[in-house]
C-alpha cells in the first residue's frame, strides 16, 4: 500500500473509528487523540493535578530559587519558551531547545532522543540537569518538605511525606493534564468543514496526499514517535549533541532525534533540537532542499519544489493545529 493509499483510508475511516471508540461524553465533539495512558501507580486525580500545577509553578524547585518548569515551558508560548536554547540557574544554557508539553501525556518515550520511558522518570531530568534546575535531589526534598503546604499535600492526597515519590507523581499528573485537542483542523474533521479556510485546506491536501510529510507526522498527534535523523546537519562531528547516539553508542544513531509532534507547531518557534531554524518557512525550505545529506539522514527525505501559494497553504494548514489549552 502507498502513502497516498494509506492517507485516503485514513481519510475515509479515520472519523467513523474516533467516533466509536473516542466520542466524549459531555459534547458532541470528537477527540481525535484517544484516551491517555496513565500508570496505575498514578491514577489522575483532581488533587494530584492541582498539587502538580503548583510545583510546576514554583520556583523553589531550582537550586537557587531562580528557575521553575514553568520558565522554560510557558503556557502563553504553548508550554515552550521562544528562546533557542532554554535558560537555566546561573543563566546557564540547556543543552536543548524547550519542546512543547502540551499533548505529552500521548508520548511513549520523552527527551529529544527517546531514551525515557514515562513521564515520572522524565521529570527528573531538568531537576537535576546542572545547566536547568541544578538540584541534588536529597537537598531537594529536604527543601520542600520544610515547606508546610506541601508537606500537608503530600500527607493529604498520597498519605506518605513529601519525598521524591510525591514530587515525580505530581508534576507527571499535571503534565499529562496539559491538553490540547480542540484545534480548527480537529473541528474540520469532525465534520466542520468551514473551521479551517480554504488555504489551509489545500495545504492539508498538499501535506497528506502530494508530499511525504505524513511518514514522520502521521494523524492525529503528528508524529511517529520514533526518532530520526532529519538531515540538519551534513555531519555532526562538530556537535556537542549527537542525538541519539550518546545514549547508545551507535554510530547508526548520530543525529537523530525525536520527531516532533505538530500539533500548536505555529506558536512553537524556533525550531529543531537546538532552535538553529527560526521559522517555518525556512522549515519548508530545509526539506525542498532534502536536507543536508547526513549519513544517517532519513532515506524519506527528498527535494521538492513548492510554489509560493503552497507555502502560503502550508503555512496556513500549520496554523489550523493550533487549540486551546486546558486552565
């Protein structure tokens, strides 16, 4: 079966499909998402998530009280930054440019090179990252559990003190809160036809049907939750990051990365791992060129020739994944 095969099923089945088995129950809308996954170690609760959303918020979670995760994932700029590489305690430079949390409950590995599992583990990661929040976590949870209110929280809703337990259970509840899933495209296919302009439906048709952006990017969440090298570089010998590679060592694996969800892309800038491409438009134009030729790049990408209404089209159906966010 080719792409353009597979698209028109999706297209024909995709909506009956989500509306058996996704229909909410207090609308008449349609998530196209699907349910999350949620560990049965920590099950959503109302209390965990307001529990999660105040440490989130809070800066003391850093070393030097400077940093809170909510710096580095505002949820104005769809919980990233807008900076090329997020700033740490000491304005240290993450080694990273801050991807978007919204939707992250739908992730099946976390960080840019997929090497974590859930999202309990993940949070770990800038806790402890010395150019991000810098903490040992003993230290840590020394500090916190001095603080009254989250002392008696953590008493109150998972009867234990605070200890790092609480702290990972809670902020991974409150991330997976963080959803986004009533966008203009995700009203078209629910049946709306109207909800997104004619451009952008064109540019829908030029990404499904007419490109090979949907063998990275597949509907609904936008990406296939794999890594790949995207061609970014011709050779990453001058790279302090790798992707991939230094987590396993294999050379197959330089420069790749996870492939990022599309979903809000419109308000996510700048772009790739390290934020090197400033908008989407110079996006586009890395893959008409096929990418830099990288020895690992993905045998998918190809050069293509756009003219300048199909980037408007483009552009235009990149902004109808844009949704509200959860208060």
């Amino acid at each position: 079966m080719n792409q353009k095969q597979s698209i028109s099923i999706w297209l024909c089945f995709g909506p009956i499909l989500f509306l058996l088995f996704y229909c909410k129950s207090d609308t008449d809308t349609v998530s196209l998402l699907g349910p999350i996954s949620v560990p049965k170690d920590n099950l959503q609760t109302v209390e965990k998530i307001k529990f999660g959303k105040q440490l989130f918020f809070d800066k003391r979670l850093s070393q030097d009280n400077s940093v809170s995760c909510a710096t580095c994932h505002v949820p104005e700029l769809a919980f990233t930054d807008g900076k090329k590489l997020s700033v740490g305690i000491h304005n240290r430079l993450a080694m990273r440019n801050a991807p978007t949390l919204l939707n992250v409950a739908y992730q099946k590995t976390l960080m840019f090179d997929g090497e974590v599992p859930n999202l309990e583990m993940q949070v770990l990661v800038p806790l402890k990252d010395s150019a991000e929040m810098g903490n040992q976590m003993k230290e840590l949870i020394q500090k916190l559990r001095a603080i009254p209110k989250y002392q008696n929280q953590a008493q109150k809703i998972f009867k234990r003190d605070f200890d790092a337990y609480v702290l990972t259970r809670a902020l991974a509840s409150f991330q997976r809160y963080i959803l986004s899933d009533d966008s203009p495209f995700d009203s078209y296919f629910n049946g709306n036809k109207n909800s997104i302009s004619k451009s952008a439906e064109r540019g829908w048709i030029l990404f499904s049907e007419k490109m090979y952006c949907t063998k990275c990017h597949v509907p609904p969440h936008f990406t296939n939750f794999t890594t790949e090298n995207n061609g970014l570089y011709a050779t990453y010998e001058d790279k302090f990051d790798k992707g991939r590679f230094r987590i396993n060592g294999d050379s197959s694996e330089i420069g790749s990365f996870k492939v990022p969800v599309l979903r809000n892309i419109s308000q996510t800038a700048p772009y790739m791992h390290d934020g090197s491409i400033s908008n989407l438009t110079k996006v586009l134009d890395h893959y008409s060129k096929g990418g830099k030729g990288h020895f690992n790049q993905s045998k998918i990408i190809a050069p293509f020739t756009l003219s300048n209404q199909e980037k408007i089209d483009l552009l235009e159906f990149f902004k109808s994944l844009s949704g509200t966010v959860k208060d």
